[in-house]
C-alpha cells in the first residue's frame, strides 16, 4: 500500500490537452492572417512570428505530456492514448508552421481563391478540434461524450471539403497555370494546406476512439 501512495497518480494530463489545442488555434488564426495580409510584408513577418511562438509553445506542451508519461503512475486513461494523442496534435501544429515557412521558402508571390479556402477550412477543423479536447475530462457524462462525438463528426466533414476544394485546385491548375514553376509551388502548397484538415480529422478519430472505450 506505501508504494502505491508513493506513485504519482494522474498528472494533469486533461490541462495539459487543452493548453496545446489553445495553441493549435492561435497558430492557425496567425497563419490564416498571414495569408489575409499576404501582400503586406511587415504584416506576414509578424504572422509568421506569431505561427512560429504559437507552435514553438505546442512543443514545449508535448514534452510536459511525455514527460509526465513517464513519471506517472496512474493515467486518467489508456498511456498510448495519451501518447498518440498529445503527438497527433503536435503534428497539426507542425504542419500549420511548415505551411508558413513552405511559402516563404517557395517565395510565393500570390495567395489564391483555393490557398485562402483551404486555410479557412483548416482553421474551422483546428477549433473543432479545440472544442473536442476541452470535452474529454467530462467523456463520463454521456450527453458530454455525445457532444464530443459530434464535434468529431463535423472535422470529418470539413476534412471531406478541403478535399473536394484540394481536388478542384489541382484540376484548375493542370489546366490553367502555364508557369511550371508556379505549378510545382501551389501543388506544394495546396497538399500541404489540405494535410492539416487530414491532421486533425486523425485527431478527432483518437478522440472517437477515447470516448468509446472510456465513456
């Protein structure tokens, strides 16, 4: 019985959660006003910054959460659940960062109607995903759980959006575009756009996958 008192128990595992899917968010409200104020310079150096300081901050979330992995005793629920869920999130943050600096890398010159429909959708899928995690401590109550399980539906279909819009941008393109090296840049771009809703719909199904098996 001493050495169970002396475990850590729990962690704060659910705060933890809930402070990345907040920077997940800040994140890809930054991006989504790098790409509104594309054509300002000054404007996209400080949304680009303010990407970076977002997901910078997601980072140092996750090696809290993996950190206390490993000094707690009893998690809240399954360890690989913790795991796999805390570095799928990590992994939207990454890719909305990856996004600003692919542009600036590319020097892209231009936003297009599809780069600003996919980074809409991809920001509607990140809030989602925000209101998700904030359910999970309260996955008990089944109204909760429903409301979770939802709100993973509704990134599934902003995922199947950014697809069709993903699907129509590439058609537009080979079709349209007759600078190669213009094309090779927005396809870059387009796939990497639509891989942060893809992103978040992974996360929403490790939600899924939580709630059934602790609700």
């Amino acid at each position: 019985m001493l050495f169970g008192k002396l475990l850590p128990r729990e962690g704060n595992f659910f705060e933890l959660f809930n402070q990345h899917a907040d920077r997940i968010v800040e994140a890809a409200r930054a991006f989504s006003q790098l790409v509104a104020n594309y054509n300002d310079p000054h404007l996209r150096d400080k949304y680009n910054q303010d990407v970076d300081t977002a997901e910078e901050a997601a980072d140092r979330v996750t090696q809290e959460v993996n950190r206390m992995l490993h000094k707690t005793f009893i998690t809240p629920i399954d360890r690989e659940q913790i795991h796999g869920l805390i570095n799928t999130m990590d992994d939207v943050a990454d890719l909305i960062q990856d996004s600003a600096e692919t542009m600036a890398l590319y020097d892209v010159r231009h936003m297009t109607e599809e780069i600003t429909r996919l980074t809409d959708l991809g920001l509607k899928c990140c809030e989602r995903l925000r209101d998700a995690v904030k359910l999970l401590d309260r996955i008990a109550d089944p109204s909760t759980a429903e409301a979770a399980l939802k709100t993973c539906e509704e990134i599934d279909r902003l995922e199947g959006d950014a697809d069709r819009v993903l699907r129509s941008a590439m058609s537009k393109l080979f079709r349209a575009e007759p600078d190669v090296r213009e094309l090779i840049k927005l396809k870059a771009i387009y796939e990497l756009l639509e891989t942060i809703t893809d992103k978040c719909e992974d996360v929403a199904n490790l939600i899924e996958g939580i709630i059934l098996e602790n609700s």
